[in-house]
C-alpha cells in the first residue's frame, strides 16, 4: 500500500515566525501532535508538543519563536512510497510523523498511528516508537 492511501491531506502548519504559543494553541485545537513549519510553503521544519514541553522546562518564554525550537532537519517520505519505506524512516530517525512531499510540495502528513491502523504487520515494528526512554 502507497502513502498517499492513508496520509491525511487536511494538514496544519505554522509559521517559523508565529510563537510557541500560537503552535500550542493550534495543536490543541486540532487535537494533533505537531505542525509542519512551512515558510513560503516550503516545509522548513517540524515542530511537536515535546519541543514545546523541552522549550518550556528550558524557561523559555511562550513569545518564543517556532523557528527557536523545530526541528530542522526535517524527515519527508514521497506520496508514492510503500507502507514499509515510512515505517523504515520513522524508525531509522526516531519520528512519529513524516510530512508527505510531491515536488518539493507537503501534499500530507503520515503518523506511525496511520501505519498501524493500515497494515497490521507494522504494529509489532511500530511499537518500538513508542516506548518510553
């Protein structure tokens, strides 16, 4: 099975520039875990709620900038891709989420949840990414 059948094309995303703030406050509104970070609707970044956390145990100020505490480096996975090639990444890098690209364009998001609900052989290979430390 291809990405793009289980990716979820309705995705939220932040500026580099809006606030730690705004990044919660739309995660919460949305019920999600993250936001792409997209500027000029390149994707520049990544950023979850343990970055937010991570800001915030560092005393960070709720003015923060999202672009002070994303995730750069940013691990995409094509909407052509297999099912296994996602999971592949997500457990190579670490991520439970991987922003879908077409042309340099993010199309999607797709989350080790979507994996696991989509092909039951990724479960046992998935649960590693949720474990605790």
């Amino acid at each position: 099975m291809k990405v793009k059948s289980v990716m979820s094309t309705e995705i939220e995303t932040v500026s580099p520039d809006n606030t730690i703030k705004k990044a919660a406050q739309i995660m919460n509104k949305y019920r999600i875990g993250g936001l792409v970070v997209q500027k000029n609707q390149e994707v520049v970044g990544i950023i979850t709620e343990r970055d937010i956390l991570k800001a915030f145990v560092k005393d960070m100020k709720r003015s923060t900038p999202v672009k002070d505490v994303m995730t750069k480096e940013v691990v995409t996975i094509d909407k052509n891709a297999d099912l296994e090639e996602a999971a592949k990444r997500m457990l190579e890098y670490g991520v439970k989420r991987l922003p879908v690209v077409s042309k340099g364009r993010c199309v999607g998001i797709v989350t080790a949840t979507d994996l696991m609900t989509y092909e039951e052989h990724l479960i046992d290979k998935m649960a590693e990414l949720f474990q605790l430390p």
